[in-house]
C-alpha cells in the first residue's frame, strides 16, 4: 500500500467524518429543546412557547437539512476509501449502519417532514408526538452509528468464516460496552453543545438591547440551566471510558497516560501475536486529542457553574453585558470539546480499523495517489462550503429572532400575525 494513499484516506475520514459530526451534535441537542418547548406550549397554552418552538426549531431545521447533506458524502467516501473493511467486516460492521439509514433517511425524516408541513393542519397532541418521534428517531440513529463504531473500538459477538467476519452474537454487538459507554457521553455531550447554543443566541440579543427581552431572557436560562447537568453527565460517562480504556484498548490508554514501560510491553506482546510492526498510536494525536478535552472541560465547567448562578438573578439576566459577550464567546466550546474527544477516540486505536482484526493499511482501497489526492481535493471543499453555508443560514436566523420565518405560519389566516397571537389549533 502506498503511504500517500493511506494518509490521503485518513485525512479524508477525519474531515468528513469530524464535519458530518457537529452537525450531529447540534440537531440531537436541538431536538430535545424543540420537543420540550413544544410539549410545555401545548399542555400550557402559552403564546411565548410556541413562538420559541417555531424559533428555535427553525434553526433546527437548518441544520438537520445540511447535516444529512453532508451525511450522504460521508457515505460515499466512506464507500469508495475503504473497501477493505467492508469486505473483511460488512457483514457484521454494515448490519448496523444499514439500520441507521433506515431510521435516519425515512423514519427521521419522514416524520420531521410533517412536523414541519402539518403544523396547523393536526391536532396540537398528533404534532407534539411528531417531533418526539423525531427527536428519539435521532437518538435511535445515533446509537446504531456508535453500534458500528463501538465494533471497530471493541470487536465483539463475531466468528470468521472464509476470512471474513460473520455475525455471531447479535445481543453482544447491541450492547458492547464500547457503544453504550459512548451513546451516553453522545447524548449528553449534544445537550451541552445545544444548551451553549441557544444561551449564546440569546445572549446575542440581550446583548443588543433586543424588544423581545422576555423571549431571549427565558431562552438564555433554559440554555445555562440545561448545560450546567449535561456537563456533569457527559463527565460521567467520559471519566467511565477513560477507565474502562485499561481493559479495551490498554495501549491507547498506556499512550495518554505517557507511560513507558507499559507503552514498550504492549508494543512486544502485539508483536508477538500479530507479526512485526508499530503497534503504537500517535502520541501527539492521541495525548494532544484527549488533553485538548479535558481542558474544554475544565474551561466549560467553571463557565456553566458559574452561569447557573448568574442565571438566578433577573437583572444579571437582561443587564450584565459582560457575560453577554462571554456567553456568545463560548459557543465554540462544546465544539471544540467534542472533535478533540472524537479525534482521540479514533487516533488513539490506529493502526487498526477494527481494534485486533484488521489493519487501517489492510482496510484502505487500492487507489493511485492522485486518485486520492483529487477525492481529498473534492470533499473536503464540498464540506467546507457545506459548514460555511449552515454557519451562514444559522447566524442570518438567529440574527432575525423571533419573526414569522415560515415554520408554523398558518396560510389559512393571512391576516394575522403568528408572531403576535396564536389560534387554538396552534396551540
């Protein structure tokens, strides 16, 4: 296998795959702030709700539309860069992710379709359950992907016929330690990327003095309430993995914690069962991966502590500048947070692509160097427009606040102002 292609093929994974994935962690988060919005506007009856489910949800709808663009790219890279473990592994690593895109591509979607095409056309009770069966549609579709990816982590409930790999245990492979652990800290970690997000619009329009002080003054608590507990559960879960690394993955876990000797007896005994190599995985990607984490939690931890009390007192909602400025600042955070645990997760298991199986050099498909370099050329610039036209579309929003933007907006009534006064069937 030519090095250049290898390199290629794992710059072209990681960009992709890191892009597809904040998209993800925004509309999970989002999701569940939409549908608990929607639920206390249709039980309370409160105008104010229901103006924040069609605003917040628009911003939803935005980026769920280009997540699942980028999505399908990821897909087709994926399909045409690593032939090698679809062969070795489809049979066992492709069942999950066919589920996923099943549920994601026509129950997802489906149901998010006549959430947003049958409002004011169901009853408030039939459009509240739409948006749940999408929000746990997506939770569901996040965990059939971390089915696939905890199989590549910690290879489980599988035989080998014919030099590939076959089902064997399906009830092992649906609840591998490796997946579950990760769904969790998923979970959480996209209700804090969704909490700083609607904390940091909100604070945005505070900031600028904004007439709908009562909508963003609501909006910025229920972003600083809900990030302070994600944080602490998304810690929770990440402190298990790291743990549960000295039994799944000790050589990964030897390299983070720097630890020589461990790192050189790990390095013999892989050599011993699976022939010469570099068994070791880069220090800088995986060290740097998981430090540049832990100090994203720190910083946030501080941040959302301390915000939860500011949060208490009215005046410091709608008055204190300062942590206006600071709120919009840390949106990044999460972000942040989660592409250098990501980065970790995977850097740290090379050199395989499924952990004591098979090799990333043995997964890559047999492409020229200049085949690959134009794939690279390709799909990292249809992604990086595709990340700049949702920050565009997001922030032109978001900028807007709570006008008519079309969601919700009921054509039967021209007349009136959605904004301004709801019917009964709109909640």
């Amino acid at each position: 296998m030519n090095p250049d292609v290898l390199d290629l093929a794992r710059l072209q994974f990681a960009l992709t795959a890191g892009g597809h994935f904040l998209f993800v962690a925004l509309t999970l988060g989002l999701a569940t702030v939409v549908a608990v919005l929607q639920t206390a506007a249709t039980i309370g009856r409160k105008p104010l709700h229901a103006r924040m489910v069609r605003f917040w949800g628009q911003l939803y709808v935005i980026n769920y539309a280009v997540g699942i663009v980028t999505g399908i790219v990821m897909e087709f890279q994926f399909g045409m860069s690593w032939s090698g473990l679809t062969h070795y592994a489809g049979n066992v690593f492709g069942a999950s992710l066919a589920v996923e895109t099943i549920v994601a591509f026509f129950v997802e979607s489906t149901f998010l379709g006549l959430w947003i095409f049958g409002w004011n056309r169901f009853s408030r009770w039939v459009h509240l359950s739409m948006i749940w069966i999408v929000t746990l549609t997506a939770y569901l579709s996040a965990y059939w992907i971390l089915v696939s990816n905890g199989f590549l982590n910690h290879p489980v409930g599988h035989r080998t016929e014919g030099g590939k790999l076959v089902l064997d245990d399906p009830v092992a492979v649906l609840t591998n330690p490796s997946a579950l652990l990760a769904f969790g800290h998923i979970l959480a970690g996209a209700l804090l990327t969704a909490g700083f997000f609607v904390a940091g619009v909100s604070a945005y329009h505070l900031f600028r003095r904004t007439p709908e002080w009562e909508f963003f003054g609501r909006s910025l608590r229920i972003g600083v309430f809900l990030s302070f507990p994600a944080l602490m559960v998304t810690a929770v879960f990440g402190g298990i993995q790291f743990a549960a690394l000295r039994t799944l993955q000790p050589m990964k876990s030897a390299v983070f914690s720097q630890k020589a000797d461990e790192i050189a007896r790990l390095q013999a005994d892989m050599v011993a069962r699976f022939g010469p190599g570099d068994y070791v995985p880069s220090e800088a990607w995986t060290r740097g991966g998981g430090l540049v984490m832990l100090v994203c939690f720190g910083l946030m931890m501080y941040f959302t502590f301390a915000g939860a009390i500011l949060a208490c007192f009215k005046k410091v909602v709608f008055r204190f500048r300062l942590w206006h400025l600071a709120l919009m600042a840390a949106v990044p955070l999460p972000y942040l947070a989660m592409i250098s645990g990501w980065v970790f997760r995977e850097a740290g298991r090379q050199p395989w692509v499924v952990y004591g199986l098979l090799t990333t050099e043995d997964a890559v498909s047999d492409l020229s160097p200049t085949s690959m370099r134009i794939s690279v050329a390709v799909f990292t610039t249809l992604f990086a427009l595709l990340v700049v036209l949702n920050a565009w579309l997001l922030t032109r929003y978001a900028r807007r606040g709570p006008v008519d933007s079309g969601l919700g907006h009921d054509d039967r009534a021209e007349d009136t102002d959605p904004a301004d006064s709801l019917t009964a069937t709109s909640y």
